[in-house]
C-alpha cells in the first residue's frame, strides 16, 4: 500500500512538474475554505491518551493568519506542550498558493508532515489516494464526533471513513442593508423565502435589487437551491440521479431562473457590478450572504469608509423555503497523514485541539468552534455578530464530500447557468447535468 501510494503521488507531483512549468502554476481558495482565518473549531479531549515513552517532535504544517498564527504559537503551543510534556510541536505556516501542489509534492517524497490544517474540500481527495490516516480507526474517535458539528464533521467523510477532524467551520448568513430594508417597509430580517421575494418586488421599482445570491457557483448557490428543496446527491454521496433532477431540485431552479427574469436576483450573479460587499453597502442591494469575516474586515475598515456594519445592517438566518433555512459550511480539518511517523502522537495533538481550551483561545479572534460547548460559550464573547453564525451552523450542509467534487461542481455551476441565462430549460439542464455526474461516479 506505502508502495502504492508514493507511485501514484510521485505520479501526481511529475504531472505537476509539467503543469507548472506550462502554466506558471497557481491555486485559489474555494469560498468557506480560509487560507487565512474565517473558521473555527472546537472538540473535547476524549478519554485518557498515554504519554509516549520517548520525546517526539511532530510536523504541523497549517495557514493561519498573522493574528491566529500568534494565538497558535504564544498560547495554543505552550498549553498543549504543558498537557504532553513529551510531544513537541514543530509548527510550520504555509502559504496557500501552490500548497496543495506541495502536499502532493510531499507525500511523493516521504516529506508530508505529520499532521496539517487542511482546506475542507480537499480532504476526500487526499482520503482517496491514499495519503490520510482514516481516523475514525483512532481511540476516542466516537466521542469526539459526539461532540461536535454534524455539518462540519461530514466534510472528512470519504468511503465509510473519516480522514480528518474539523478544526474551525465557518458558514453564510443573510446580510440586510437596515436603511433598503426600510425602504421595503421592514424592520427586521426576512424569515421565509415568500416575505425575502415581496420585500424585492418592493424594491424592484426603486431601482434596487432584492436577493442576494452572488455567484453562480457551490459557494454562491447551494444555500439557495438547499433552502428552496433541491438536493444534489442521496445521503452517502453516491447518486445523483433521483436528486439534482428530483421534482424538487427542478423547482427550486426553476424559482432561481424565474426570479432572475423579473429583475430581483443581485446582477452580480451573472457578473454584472456592483460587486456584492459594494452593493450592500450602498444600498443598491437589499441582502446578500456572507461569512463573519464580512464583519471582521468591515469593522476594521470603519474609520477609513465610514460604514460601520454593525450599525448599517441587520443579520438572519438564510430566509427559509420548502427545504429549511440551509446554508453552506466551509472551513479546515485536521488530517493525520499515513505516513506520519507517530500517528498516535498526532492523533492526541488532533483530540487536545478540539477540546473546549484550545477552541476558544482560537475563538477570540473570531473563529468558530466545532466544538459545540465551545461554540454555544462564544455567544458569550464580546463578539457581536457571531450569534447568528453559530445559530446557522446548526442546518448548514457540506458541499458533497467526494473526491470528485471539483468535476462535480463544474458541471453543476454549468447546468444551472444555461438554465438561469435562458439556453436550456431548467429540467433538461439538470437532467444532462446528472448523466455528466453520473459518468464520473461510475467509473
């Protein structure tokens, strides 16, 4: 199996040696994964772990920010170190761009770390070749699950496994303009999708722009196409067909296509300007939906724009449809990879990180834990807009957790942008998506 995998990896990192040369290489971020902050984690310190005989020093590749990566260092390091005086923790930060070529690079070569803070779609992928440690295999393993986000702990399922721990989550509210919100003649957040469509028809003669949907993409769609019925996959992420072109899941696009052609969807879905952030802020747009970084970054541009978002805006749960009020989770996991030479170590490091202590010292800059108790006590931080966020986490579904989600995602963005820009009707679009996906699955 070790043979196996450093074969295909070293595959893998040849096939990269001819990409980047070709194309100068690069990697983006997908919407909710943070290559700096944005996320949080929590979990508990299941049951008694043994200290190791020896003294061990494990590799810990993560991305936080400056302003997390302190945290890290100067309390999350010693305290950890104080618990296991026996494991040494070798911290190193690494830059987004190009990481996920130098992971693959790294398993090739026997040079992965031990353990790493890993962008949460990527972790079936890596599950998938190989490279993880299936964790769920490790003492304490139940326990912790139990204590957790559901949402954010199927992001590392792959193949009847889990691949990782999530060690911060994130997700998207609804963001209101408080001043367009008036001019519809509200005063508080709308709660369904039927008050969110009036208050738009309201605004549509003002010139204004009611729902904020602001991508055609699974970062920017799916808590729209959840919240309004549609699914993409049955419960276990093995079929498609039944569900993204269910009767439900052609309703819910078909709304999307219908609101687009009565003027009430953001033109920024299609690309048009203002940019969402932009929008909002001006009150061009009723809503959009967002992460807490939003807030963060916001705040901290207070003085310099003169928009304090606490006072301009109003906060909600996506407006529910005939699906709930569903939104999407991003975030990171912690992965322990195969190769690492003390798994056991590593696996205590992934539990004392997801206990109560570690999470609210990464909660006070704005990370929200997975750890539900640690999350539930971060409403009581003087952080005014978290509330909500952990309120949303409580219905907030992954992006299907597949190896193939990439080709996934393409060929769904793709459907639902043909049906949306009026080039296939919204059935035939989903049913062609499904015997793309289907191909893909099945192989």
């Amino acid at each position: 199996m070790q043979k196996k995998r450093k074969a295909l990896f070293g595959m893998l990192a040849l096939m990269l040696v001819f990409a980047l040369a070709a194309c100068g290489g690069g990697n983006n971020n997908n919407g909710g994964g943070t290559n700096t902050a944005n996320s949080g984690t929590n979990a508990t310190n299941n049951g008694e772990t043994a200290e190791p005989a020896e003294k061990v020093t494990l590799e810990y590749w993560h991305t936080y920010s400056d302003a997390e990566e302190k945290v890290l260092v100067e309390k999350v390091k010693p305290a950890f170190e104080a618990a296991y005086p026996n494991i040494t923790l070798n911290i190193t930060r690494m830059p987004y761009e190009g990481l996920k070529q130098q992971v693959i690079a790294g398993v090739a070569g026997d040079a992965a770390p031990d353990l790493m803070r890993m962008d949460i779609i990527w972790v079936p992928e890596f599950a998938a070749q190989g490279a993880l440690a299936d964790v769920s295999k490790f003492e304490g393993f139940e326990e912790l699950k139990a204590s957790v986000f559901e949402g954010p702990m199927a992001t590392n399922y792959y193949n009847e496994g889990y691949y990782g721990v999530p060690v911060n989550t994130n997700t998207k509210v609804a963001i209101y303009n408080k001043d367009t919100l008036a001019a519809a003649g509200l005063s508080e957040a709308p709660k369904t999708m039927d008050e969110l469509v009036k208050a738009a028809e309201a605004l549509k003669g003002q010139g204004k722009y009611g729902i904020g949907i602001s991508g055609i993409h699974g970062w920017g769609m799916l808590p729209w196409f959840w919240s309004l019925g549609g699914t993409v996959t049955n419960e276990d992420y093995t079929k498609v067909d039944g569900y993204l072109n269910s009767d439900a899941s052609v309703k819910a696009l078909e709304t999307i296509v219908d609101w687009n052609n009565k003027g009430l969807v953001l033109p920024v879905m299609l690309g048009g300007e203002p940019s969402a952030w932009d929008g909002l802020m001006s009150g061009d747009y009723l809503m959009t939906d967002d992460g807490p970084w939003f807030y963060s970054i916001k705040m901290g541009e207070k003085e310099a724009t003169g928009f304090d978002p606490m006072e301009k805006t109003v906060r909600g749960l996506m407006p529910a449809g005939d699906g709930g009020s569903l939104s999407v989770i991003g975030g990171e996991d912690l992965v322990v990879f195969a190769g690492s030479k003390h798994p056991e170590e590593a696996w205590t490091f992934a539990k004392w990180m997801l206990s109560e202590e570690p999470q609210l010292m990464m909660a006070e800059l704005g990370l929200i834990p997975t750890n539900k108790q640690a999350a539930d006590k971060m409403k009581e931080m003087d952080i005014p807009f978290i509330d909500t966020y952990v309120q949303q986490l409580e219905t907030a579904l992954p992006r299907t957790p597949i190896p193939q989600w990439g080709e996934l995602e393409g060929i769904f963005n793709l459907s639902l942008e043909k049906a949306i820009r009026g080039e296939m009707a919204p059935k035939d679009a989903l049913n062609e998506a499904v015997q793309q996906i289907e191909a893909i699955l099945n192989k």
